[in-house]
C-alpha cells in the first residue's frame, strides 16, 4: 500500500517560466536548483507547495491539453488574489466546469507548457457532501 503523494513531476521548456508560475500562482517555496550539474535526466529545480514536494525537469513540453490536471488547495480569501497572479503571468484561465453548489470554487489554468492546474477552495468532504445533498434532491424531485 502506499503511503501517499511522494512528489509531482513537471516537464518544461523553460525552468525560469515555471519558477515563476509556481512562486507567484500556487506560493510555492524553493529549496533546490541543479544549476549546470544533471543528477536526473535534466536540470531540475525542487520547490514546495505546502507539503507536496514539486520537481520540475528541462524537456519539451507535452504536445496538447486535456483535462489531466493537478488540484491544489487554496481557502476562499486567496481566491481573488491567486486570480490576480495568474492572469499577471499572462497565463490561459479556463472557464471553471458547472458545479454542484457548495462543492467549493476553482480556478484552472494552463502553463506554456499545456499542463493544467486548478486552485479549488473546496475539500472531499465538501464535494461529498454536496454531491449527495443533489442526488436527494433529484429523487425527490422524480
């Protein structure tokens, strides 16, 4: 079994760009730069955001979008700020997905290198909580 997230792995043209994405959008923290020195496949940098450790690894980057995508959490007070940052960095904001009420509020995003993130305000918890409020809803409505 294991015993949950070790770290997310990004591959990108450009290790400047991305430093600025995850320092200004998701509030990340750096603790590391290979510089000219190569451990890996490429130059990598190491940041983290909270507790999820981050890597990310010169390379070219993937060649369409989809929606596999990285969530990461941020409360309801930062959500107009971490907007704000985003669209500074000149990045694609996405029209958030219909929601069921109460299952919390995102914003998605794409890098340069068409990796998709959200910030969502909302837990498990939540979604589960509203996802089962609507179904109870639709059979009393039936």
């Amino acid at each position: 079994m294991s015993k949950g997230l070790s770290h997310i792995t990004f591959i990108v043209r450009d290790l400047d760009r991305m430093t600025r994405i995850l320092t200004d959008a998701l509030k990340a923290r750096q603790i590391y730069d290979s510089a000219d020195d190569t451990f890996s496949h490429s130059r990598e940098k190491f940041f983290l955001v909270g507790d999820v450790w981050i890597a990310i690894m010169e390379g070219e980057p993937l060649p369409q979008r989809s929606y596999n995508h990285v969530a990461f959490s941020i409360t309801e007070d930062e959500f107009d700020t971490r907007l704000a940052a985003i669209r500074a960095l000149g990045l694609d904001v996405r029209p958030p997905r219909e929601r069921v009420e109460g299952e919390g509020r995102s914003i998605y995003f794409h890098d340069h290198d068409n990796h998709l993130f959200e910030l969502h305000t909302g837990t498990l918890e939540m979604r589960l909580e509203s996802y089962s409020r609507t179904l109870k809803e639709r059979r009393a409505a039936k």
